[in-house]
C-alpha cells in the first residue's frame, strides 16, 4: 500500500510541476452521487452456492484535471466510493443479505472534452483506479426485529481483501457555470474474494454523479 501510496503523489507531483512549466491550464471539481454496485463472480467451486445482483449504494470525491490542450487532460483524485452488492446466496445461506462496503479510491484518467460556444462541453475519461478498503456492513433481512447488521472486515482473514484496482470511464457535460453531471462504469480487475474462498469475486458498479468545477 505504501508504494502505491508513492506511486500516486510522484503522479500528481509530476503533472503539478508540468503544468506549472508548460502554463497548462486546471481546475478543480467537487462531485457527490448514486452507485450501482454488484460483484462479478466466477470459478466458483462445484458444491459452493453464492449469487449476487445489484444494489444501491454512494459516492462523495475531489478531482483535480489538467489540460496541457484545449481538447485532451489528465484527471486524479481522491474518492470514497460505495460498492457492494445484494448476495442472494453465500455465506449465510439462502438468506437476503445487503452488502456496502467503502472504498477510498485514487484514479488516474486521459480526458477528452468537446467544447461548445457557450464554454460549456462534453468530456469522456478513460483510465484506470487503485482503491483500499475502509469499512463495510451486512445487513441481513429476516433477523427477530426485522432486521441486523454486522462489519465487513479487509485483509487476507476478512471478508474481502483490502486493495481493489482496475479500470474506469465515464462521460459527461459540464455547464459554462461550472455544474457538471456524468454517467461512470467501474471494473475490478483484482479478485477481492478472502485468501480461502471458493469463489472469485470482482467488484463493479455503475454511477450517476452531479458536481461543480472550481
């Protein structure tokens, strides 16, 4: 984790001191929005049960953009995103669990903007994330009042691992006043499953986020 940690301020330092050497311009951008989560599942074991489907979930970030040209930029920043998913089947039997669990997520995306006459334009971002697990929860229907819940745990003896990365797009438009609002699709590329599952488990979402750029 440290050296993906150090990894990402030597980006961020090297786009900050390009821009600064090449005049690019910048901005900076605050967002807030719905996910749509679900795991991707696959080799799982012969006897092992486990299904999930989507769920409802949020999302709070910053991002920093810079633009060495009018038209293509580099985007990063930081996020804490909610994924998870609704398991149908696990763990806890044919019991209905929800699933949210939090990640702080750093991405690294080449934009692409068309602008209008107006100033206002449409960007596609295209790129890649590393995310590590803060905290989750099960909620478990069914339970003597209803309902209850208990804590994902991350590391290789919790529920899931506790770093994720893999890849993220998404497109948008962005007002002459600075509002903007995007469509985003996020791919776990690492297998986030416990050390001893049966299973492959990958995470995924789809998002709607509104936002404003400074």
């Amino acid at each position: 984790m440290k050296k993906i940690g150090l990894l990402f301020c030597l980006t961020v330092l090297c786009l900050t001191q390009a821009a600064q050497a090449q005049q690019w311009t910048g901005d900076y951008s605050v967002y807030a929005g719905v996910t749509f989560p679900r795991y991707f599942l696959s080799d799982i074991s012969s006897g092992v049960s486990r299904e999930a489907a989507p769920t409802v979930n949020g999302q709070l970030g910053a991002l920093v953009s810079i633009y060495p040209t009018q038209y293509v930029g580099f985007e990063t920043g930081l996020s804490v995103a909610g994924l998870g998913a609704k398991l149908e089947r696990s763990e806890f039997g044919t019991r209905e669990v929800t699933q949210h669990t939090y990640w702080l997520q750093a991405p690294l995306s080449i934009v692409g903007r068309m602008p209008f006459s107006d100033s206002s334009y449409v960007f596609l971002n295209v790129g890649g994330y590393i995310g590590y697990g803060l905290y989750g929860k099960n909620y478990l229907s069914g339970s003597y009042d209803g309902s209850a819940s208990e804590d994902v745990s991350f590391g290789n003896d919790g529920t899931q691992q506790s770093i994720d990365y893999g890849f993220q797009m998404g497109i948008g438009y962005q007002t002459k006043r600075g509002y903007r609002i995007s469509f985003n699709y996020l791919a776990g590329i690492r297998d986030v499953a416990p050390d001893k599952a049966s299973y492959d488990q990958r995470n995924g979402a789809f998002s709607i986020s509104i936002g404003y750029r400074f």
